[in-house]
C-alpha cells in the first residue's frame, strides 16, 4: 500500500484529495497547522471525516518547523507527497507578508529537503492562478510569463515553481 504525504490535509483541495486517496486504498498522512485564517471548526469537521478511515493519520504541525516536517518523513516515510499547504489569500499577504514568507517559501523548502533526503519517489505542488498577475489571455497557460506578480502571495507561490 503506498503512503502518501498531503500537506494542508484539513483545507478544502487536501480533505477532497485525501479522502479520494483513501478511497482507492492509500495510506494517507495528512499534515496541517490548522490556522485560524478561516473557520478552524470547519477544518476540524473535515479531519473527523477523514479520520474514520484506518489508513489515515494525521499530524498537526506547521512546515515551517523542520524538526515537525523532519519528524514526519522520518516516522511514516511517504513514498508520494502532494504539498497543498500554503498560507492563503491576496489581501491578507498585504496584511501580514511574514506568513506568507514562514509558510509558502521556508514551509515549501522544508517538504523539498525533507523530499530529497528521504527519497520520495514522486512530488506533487500546487501553485495558483494568482501567479499569472494581471495576465488578460484565459484560459492561462503554464507558458505564459508570469514575471510580474501583482501580489506577495502570487510572488511566494511564484518563487517556489
């Protein structure tokens, strides 16, 4: 049975995806610091579901904590990882740019040395379309430039492709 790593578990796109891994007989670890940037009561519901399955685990810890992520790696040795985890939201990047730099930059570095010095076979990131800026042409393109971020938060995720 292969284990899967999925960061940012308890959001939206990690529960829909873990539950689906589940379905179709992964083990699943999910990891997520459960911030409080929207409603934590919503996250915890999504984990009850989660957890009635046997094949699923969870962590609660913060990538920016290499020793939390390091622990990880090292305890269920995950041979897929999937990062969806990220601090989330234009407007708040303006409000609290640290976030956004402990969570998308230091987070992400983290799950790639913890990638590397554990020897994931496969590594899946989600970015977003906030990357593509003021871009007119739809539908986007990972060719088009994505050179002007209008945002820190699309700067963050930018940087980390």
């Amino acid at each position: 049975m292969k284990k899967v790593l999925v960061t940012g578990a308890a959001g939206f796109i990690g529960f829909h995806l873990s539950n689906r891994l589940l379905k179709e007989g992964f083990k699943v670890i999910g990891i997520d610091n459960l911030n409080d940037y929207y409603d934590v009561n919503l996250k915890y519901s999504r984990l009850g579901l989660l957890k009635g399955h046997e094949n699923f685990t969870f962590e609660k810890a913060s990538l920016e904590d290499k020793e939390a992520v390091d622990l990880v790696f090292s305890k269920y040795k995950p041979e897929i990882v999937v990062n969806l985890a990220a601090q989330a939201g234009v407007r708040y990047s303006l409000e609290n740019p640290q976030a956004y730099i402990e969570s998308n930059i230091v987070g992400f570095t983290n799950i790639l040395e913890g990638s590397r010095h554990h020897k994931v076979g496969h590594l899946i990131y989600a970015s977003s379309s906030s990357v593509y800026g003021a871009n007119t042409s739809l539908p986007f393109s990972v060719h088009d430039n994505v050179d002007h971020p209008i945002s820190l938060y699309a700067a963050t995720k930018k940087l980390m492709n």
